[in-house]
C-alpha cells in the first residue's frame, strides 16, 4: 500500500466505525483506548493513519499507566510521533487527571443516613408521586451518581432486582444506597419494604456490591431501615 492508501482507509470505513463517528453515536465510553488515543493524535504519518499509530503507541508503553508518566521525550521515541504529537498525548492524558481530581474533589462522601438522606431530598422532598431510587457509592463511599428507577406506584413486590443494580454495575459502585419516599407522610416500612430489602441484600451480595442502607423519606424525615433493624 502506498501512503495515500493507509491516510484514506478510516474514510472507506464506515460511519460507524470511525473512532469520531463512533464517539459522536455512542459516548467516549464506548470507545477502546486506541479509538481516543486515535482521536487525540488527530492524524497519522504518511505510512499509517491515527488508529495504527495510536495502536503502536499503546504496544510500546503496554499500558494507559505507562503512558500517563511517559515524558515527552521517551513518547518522541516512537516512530511517526513528535514533538507536536507528544505535546497532543500529554495534554489529552493531563486533562483527564485534572478533570478526574475536579470529580473526586466535587463528589461528597457518604458516611451516615442523614448524608444520603439530604442527598435524595432534593428529589424527593417536593414530590407527590412515589419513587425508588439507588445512589451508587464507590469505594470510598463517595457519591457516583443517583438513579431514579421507579416513579408511580412503587410496588416492593413487583420491582426487579436487575433494575435496581443494573446502573450500579454501569457505574462500577462497590456499594449503593437504596431509597423511596412515601407521599403520605408517614415513614413506617410496609412488610413489602422489608422484603424487599433483605432480597435487595442478597442480590447485592451476588453482585459484590454492598447495600448500605434503605431509606424511606417524607419530606424533611426519613427513616433508615439499616438502624431500625428491619431487612439487615
């Protein structure tokens, strides 16, 4: 093949399988790491394009740990890659870090019921309609995100379990947190409530993820199954 060739052979790939293309439809998480590294070299050399480039990049330092502390000189080692590019891996690879120390420093961590409860409030607190939601921890316990996974009727008995781990196990939490709200005000667990979760309890265990706690929330008060005893 000739260089003219190889620049022109993620163009005859199609739309959806170019790396741009691919994090357009789909989210950067989609993507393999040679997919972004492609993504941030932006071009390859004349013998290769991004993704071969990118690939080889990747064989040489064996791993994204390997990469993030590679210097700017030992990236300029590898054949096709400069000065220009080096500084692209570098700055693509920093701004991860940072924006992964913003996120750390942002997410609060979660160490008693009143820190989830006040965490699920703002959700819940003005609502009319009852809800089932699961905050994912992770292994500090530090908040990764709450979903809401039922909004209506929440009936305990006819709540899938696949449903409630299903954004957890997304998100990789070692542990979540479990909570509903009842509109009319009063916080006592229903029989349902309690069996529910004791089988929220061993799923999670099957998992390896941790239930925290349940929460049954009305307005300001909620309640924490965890230390009233009922399900754990």
């Amino acid at each position: 093949m000739n260089g003219s060739e190889y620049h022109t052979l993620i163009k005859d790939l199609p739309k959806e399988e170019r790396p741009r293309e691919r994090l357009q439809l789909y989210g950067a998480r989609a993507l393999s790491n040679v997919e972004l590294l492609a993504i941030a070299l932006r071009t390859g050399t004349q013998r290769e394009n991004a993704i071969s480039l990118a690939q080889r990049v990747l064989n040489q330092f064996g791993n994204l740990g390997r990469l993030v502390h590679a210097s700017v000189q030992e990236l300029c080692q590898v054949p096709g890659i400069g000065i220009a590019k080096a500084a692209q891996i570098k700055a693509a690879l920093e701004l991860g870090r940072r924006a992964v120390l913003m996120t750390n420093a942002d997410r609060p961590q979660v160490t008693s019921p009143s820190d989830a409860a006040a965490l699920f409030a703002s959700r819940l607190t003005t609502d009319l309609q009852e809800h089932l939601l699961v905050m994912s921890l992770d292994t500090r316990h530090r908040l990764v995100r709450i979903v809401d996974v039922y909004k209506g009727t929440v009936n305990a008995a006819n709540i899938r379990m696949a449903e409630v781990f299903r954004e957890a196990i997304r998100d990789n939490a070692t542990a979540v947190i479990i909570a509903h709200n009842h509109p009319s005000g009063d916080l006592a667990p229903s029989p349902q409530d309690v069996r529910f979760t004791e089988d929220a309890i061993r799923a999670g265990k099957m998992l390896d993820i941790q239930v925290l706690d349940h929460l049954v929330i009305s307005g300001d008060a909620f309640l924490s199954m965890r230390e009233r005893g009922l399900g754990f």
